[in-house]
C-alpha cells in the first residue's frame, strides 16, 4: 500500500481533513462576508479595520491557550469550538432579521468567533500525530496545506460572487450548514486507546485532584517558551516570521503592480492567484521532495530558490505579464513546500503534549509580524516603486536560503524521517 493511499484510507485522518476542508471554506467565505457586512453597516474603513484587527487578536494572543490546548481532548475541543461558532454565527441572522443589530454587538461577536477559531487549527496540528504515524505526517500536513491554499484560492473570489447574488442572511446560514457538517464529521474521530490512556495519565499526574490549576498553567506557559527559545528551534522560527512579514505586504504592494503593468483589475486577482496556486502546487510536491532531501539543504535551496524567482518576477513586471506571472508561480513553489515541513516539525520536535503550545507560540509571533509588514509595505509602496521594493524583498528572500547554508546546525538538520526531539539539544 502506498504512503497515500495508507493515509487517506486512514479513517480519523479522513474524518479530521474534510472538517478541516469545510472549516477553511466557512472562514474564507465569512471572512469576506463579514468585512463587507461592517462597511456596509458603517460606510467606514475605520470599522473594517476594527474588524480586521479583532480577527487578528485571537491569534496574537494564541500563545495564552497553548497550554489548555495541550491539556485538553482535542477532539472534544474541536467540537466545542465548532458549536460555538455556529451559535455564534447563527445570532447575526437572527438580530438581521429581527432588526436588532449593533455595530457594536456585531464586533463583539466577530472577535469571539475568531478566538473559538483559533483554538480549532492548534489542535488540529496537535492532533494530527496521534492520528497519523511519524512517517505519513508530511503527506498528511500536504493535503491540510492543500486543502488550505485551495479554498483560499477558490472562496476568496466566490465569496464576492456569493454576496452579488445571495443575501448576506443567507450566506450565513449556508455557514452554519456547513459547520453542522464539519461538527458531524468531527464526532467520528476517535483517538487511539493508548494515546488516550496515555494523556490521561499524564494529565491526571501533573493536576492534582484532577484539576487544571493557575500555578500548573503558569509553569505550562513556562515549559513551553523554554523549548520554543532553544537556539536551533529560534534559528528555524525565525526565517518563518521573516517570510511571512515579507509576504503579508504582498496584497498592498499588488494593486500597484497591476497599475504598473496596464491598470487593470484582473491583473490584481491574477497576481494573487499565481501567488496562491504556486504554493498549493508546491505543498503537493512537498512530501516527494523531503523523502529524498535533507530538511536543511530542502529549506536552504528552497529559500534560496524562491528569493531568486521573486528578483526574476521583480525585473520582468516592468516589461511582461506573462514571464511576471509565470516567476510569481515559481517563487511560490519552495514556500508551499518548505511551509509543510514546519508544519511537520512543530509535530515531531517538541513532545507530544507540547505541540500547542509551540504551535500557538509560533502562531503568535507570525501574526504580529504581518500587521507590522503590511503596514510598512503600504508606507514604503507609496514612496518607492512597487517594484523596487519586490526586488528588495527577493534579495532578503535569497539571504535566508543563504544564511540556512551557511550555519552548520541548519544546514546538517537530517531528513524528516530521522528527527525527533533529541535534534534541539
């Protein structure tokens, strides 16, 4: 049997994939529906952006709830955020059609949607090694990184059909339909005996009287940053946070490129989806690439791979869409790829009942850096031209994949199949 055929016929795995399929076609499809809900309520950009950063808080501060999730059963966590959200979503519909709704109710309830959100994708990561054995987590990290880039890819543009042609009202109920879904599939999964004896013994033993406790939590939280702050784990997190803080001013600095090379709307979505698809396309290749290639030479020339194309992309959007569109692709090949083996590393690094905490930690740090990124993006884009700054942001690029070359513990980092632990000391 192969490696992909052994892990979709894993039935948990199945169960916990199409939850999180629907899950990510829900948040695209809210996400949108409820930013153009707030200005239409408002006609202000200031609400949006209010709404914009309540949805981003949550995640800023993931690293608080680390610890529960850890603690906690994932898939009863799952459930429960699930149902929350639905009630949740279900309220505005009902205050719509009743004509009781408030700008103000309606931020409230866009926060705490968010923040059941973000327990639900930690322990997703967190659950996905007691599901799936240590050799298919790469395969099974690419079809969620898969089934993640695809619906941003497809329900990012279809929502703003959604909303032209249906009622906001009714998309939030085909939301919650949705969700009812997922809550059911997610009713199914069932943890492994030993790995359920196991956490509860642990669990148990660390809590006395079988509770939760603040001073337990506080050395958790501890616990946690103690790992997360080892020099080898540090040296790794940091080219994520540096990616993604370059990344997130990708979407400010677009709308200008599409200007500068014939003013044209469509131009923007195609951008974007040449950005999005050239990562989905390399999460798909990802787990053939890391079974024959060393995590460190795989991150290094990946990096490295990646910033070069973005220079490519950079010269050639002064002169041609088509080469433009064809490096923008490429560029986002090594990062699709790279993104699911950090995604495997958070699982197979830290012990099993730390996963969250140093998925919410890691979360955490990439979230305020692309606020800062995107900001900065639209400061420095209205100064210089768009395409300075993407040559500029290839070069950094490039130097991470050099750095990673350069520092011998990055670059001896084993292949995926033979790291554990152990590796951080």
């Amino acid at each position: 049997m192969t490696k992909l055929n052994r892990v979709l016929l894993n039935k948990n795995f199945s169960l916990l994939l199409g939850g999180r399929f629907l899950t990510n076609i829900v948040d695209s499809i809210y996400y949108i529906t409820i930013m153009w809900m707030v200005f239409e309520m408002t006609g202000s950009s200031l609400y949006t952006g209010i709404a914009g950063a309540l949805i981003l808080t949550p995640e800023m501060l993931g690293f608080l709830y680390g610890p529960l999730i850890d603690k906690i059963n994932k898939r009863n966590l799952l459930i429960f955020s699930t149902v929350m959200q639905a009630l949740l979503l279900l309220s505005i519909p009902i205050m719509e059609l009743s004509n009781t709704i408030h700008i103000v109710t309606l931020l409230a309830i866009v926060f705490f949607v968010a923040l059941f959100t973000e327990f639900t994708y930690p322990a997703e990561t967190a659950l996905l090694p007691a599901i799936v054995e240590k050799d298919d987590l790469v395969k099974a990290n690419s079809f969620f990184s898969i089934a993640k880039q695809g619906t941003d890819l497809a329900f990012n543009a279809l929502a703003g059909i959604l909303i032209s042609v249906f009622s906001i009202t009714a998309i939030f109920f085909m939301d919650i339909f949705l969700l009812l879904i997922v809550l059911f599939l997610f009713s199914f999964i069932k943890i492994p005996s030993k790995v359920k004896a196991q956490q509860t013994s642990d669990n148990y033993a660390e809590c006395e009287d079988g509770k939760y406790k603040i001073k337990q939590y506080l050395n958790d939280l501890k616990e946690g940053f103690n790992t997360f702050k080892k020099p080898l784990f540090l040296k790794m997190i940091v080219p994520l946070v540096i990616i993604n803080f370059v990344f997130s001013g990708v979407t400010i600095i677009f709308p200008a490129l599409s200007v500068n090379l014939g003013g044209e709307s469509w131009l923007y979505g195609l951008l974007m989806a040449c950005f999005s698809g050239g990562m989905m396309i390399g999460s798909v290749f990802s787990n053939s690439i890391s079974s024959k290639v060393d995590v460190g030479y795989m991150m290094g020339f990946g990096y490295l791979l990646s910033g070069v194309f973005w220079i490519l992309m950079s010269i050639s959007s002064s002169h041609s869409i088509i080469l433009t569109c064809i490096f923008l692709l490429l560029s986002g090949l090594p990062i699709g790829a790279t993104n699911v083996i950090y995604s495997t590393l958070f699982q197979i690094l830290p012990n099993e009942d730390m996963i969250a905490r140093i998925t919410t930690l890691t979360f955490s740090l990439i979230t305020l850096a692309m606020p800062i990124g995107s900001v900065l993006s639209g400061l420095v884009s209205d100064l210089f031209n768009p395409i300075l700054i993407l040559l500029v942001n290839g070069i950094m690029i490039s130097l991470l994949g050099v750095n990673w070359l350069i520092s011998g513990r990055l670059r001896n980092l084993p292949n995926v199949s033979k790291m554990d632990s152990s590796v951080l000391e």
